[in-house]
C-alpha cells in the first residue's frame, strides 16, 4: 500500500487484521472473471494460485495499474498462466502509458 511504502519504517512492527467473510468461497471448476488493479492483484493472484494448481483452465482476467514498467505486479507468473491456459484472456490497463486507459474501460 501506499502508506507501508511511504511511511513505515523498515523494520517497524505494524498492527494488522484480516476479515474473513465466510460467504465468499471459489467455486471449484467454474471459470472466474477476476478484476482489480493495484494491490488488489494479491487476492486474485491467490484464486489463481488455487485454480491452477486444481488444473482448471478458462479464467479471465482484467488488471490494471499506473505503468506497465513499474506497476505490473507478477507479470512473469500472469503471463505463465496464459501460456498455460489458466487464464483464457487477460486484459489490461495501464492508466500512465501512451494510449493510458482504466481497467472499467474493457
């Protein structure tokens, strides 16, 4: 987050929680649509994570930052995914970059 990068000291300890909401589960072999930008990858990545190692194919999925360059969190492991087949289509957005856009214009 902006915040940890900006004003957290390395090192520093920081309070933290997670809610879980028990009514949000994956449902095992149906393709997934998963949009987010940002950090918000982090948990698509993990539905990912999860659908692939199960060996289901055929998700979508759109995400979006600033830039391409500096901003495109697990490229390596997203484009893996798409060579793969786990990922059917990926689209995404770079708000910063030439022809810029945001990940609701797709």
């Amino acid at each position: 987050s902006g915040w940890l990068s900006l004003h957290a000291p390395i090192g520093a300890s920081i309070v933290a929680r997670v809610h879980r909401n028990p009514g949000f589960h994956r449902v095992a072999g149906v393709p997934m649509v998963l949009i987010g930008n940002g950090t918000g990858i982090a948990g698509l990545r993990s539905l990912l994570r999860e659908a692939a190692h199960a060996g289901e194919h055929g998700h979508w999925l759109l995400f979006g930052e600033r830039q391409r360059a500096h901003d495109f969190l697990f490229a390596d492991e997203i484009e893996a995914w798409q060579a793969s087949g786990h990922l059917a289509r990926v689209d995404l957005a770079f708000s910063r970059d030439g022809e810029g856009g945001y990940v609701q214009d797709h």
